[in-house]
C-alpha cells in the first residue's frame, strides 16, 4: 500500500500545498519573503503591469487572502520599503497598493525564482510542458471556479472540522 493511498483529496491537496509553499519558501527566502509576501507582491506586480493600482481588498479578493491577513502583509511589506500604501482618493475607507522600485525588483526575481521552480515541482508528472501536467493545471482551475458549496461558507461546517490527513496506521 502507498503511504498517502488513504488519504482523502483534501489532505492530498494540503500536502501538496505545503510540500511546494515549503519549496517555494526556499526559493525565495534569500530575498527577504515569505511565501505569503510572495502572494503579494507577484500578483501587484502583474496588476501594476496592467497599469491597475489595487485597493487593500481588491489584490484581497483577487489572492483569496482574508483582507484583513492581507493588510498585515501589506504593512510588514511598507516597513520592508517594498510595497507604497496610500488613501485611495475616490474612497477614504480604501488603502491603495503599489510597489516600490525595490519592491518592483524583489517581485521580478521571486517571480523568476518560482516560475524556474515550476519545473522540477511538475517533474513527477513530466515537466511543465506535459499532457499530465496540463491535465492537472485545468483540473485545479476547474476546481477554483467552481462556486463555494455552503459548507465551504461556513467556518463551523463538520467538514472544516475534519483533520486533512488520517492517523496513521500500523501496516
């Protein structure tokens, strides 16, 4: 029996996540961020590439970070001089995001770090490039669009309760 035969997607899932968040943590560490920096700042960078100054909530809604997670970030990331908070001009409740020039720079190259990681994160199945791993890409994506069921709504729901992965057992 494979060691991971009994767990269910969702542990699947999570182990995955944290095997390639840790991979990625790695990766990214000798610039100064962490994985949820990098949840940040590479998304404003596409944002600002697009000519987008994002709101707080708005880059909030666009990583799925709970916008008050994604605050914390975005200060921890000012004081770090990478990410420029200002008063949005058209909303006073609304704090707008933007990367420094040194932010711009540390984005660029986490960005680069991850995207050359990608590769040897897909190995198993091939490869970046590979039917497996296009299979697995559309897989996600259609898994992500899908509206949230009201269980997923629910914090107290039992299968938010339920541990990701099974104890394990003596074979």
């Amino acid at each position: 029996m494979q060691v991971h035969d009994q767990v269910p997607p969702t542990g699947l899932v999570w182990l995955l996540s944290m095997r390639w968040r840790s991979a990625i943590d790695r990766a990214i560490a000798p610039l100064g961020l962490t994985s949820a920096q990098y949840a940040v700042v590479v998304p404003l960078l596409g944002m600002q590439r697009a000519d987008q100054r994002p709101s707080q909530r708005q880059l909030a809604d666009f990583t799925g970070l709970e916008p008050l997670y994604l605050s914390r970030l975005a200060r921890a990331l000012e004081r770090a001089g990478l990410v420029e908070r200002a008063s949005d001009p058209d909303d006073s409740r609304a704090v707008l995001l933007a990367l420094t020039d040194r932010g711009l720079e540390v984005a660029i190259r986490a960005s680069e770090r991850v995207r050359a990681l990608q590769d040897d994160l897909t190995a198993p199945l091939g490869g970046l490039s590979s039917a497996q791993t296009r299979a697995l890409i559309e897989s996600l994506r259609t898994l992500l669009e899908a509206p949230p069921t009201s269980d997923q709504s629910s914090p107290h729901s039992s299968s938010a309760n339920e541990h990701p992965v099974p104890p394990k057992t003596k074979d």
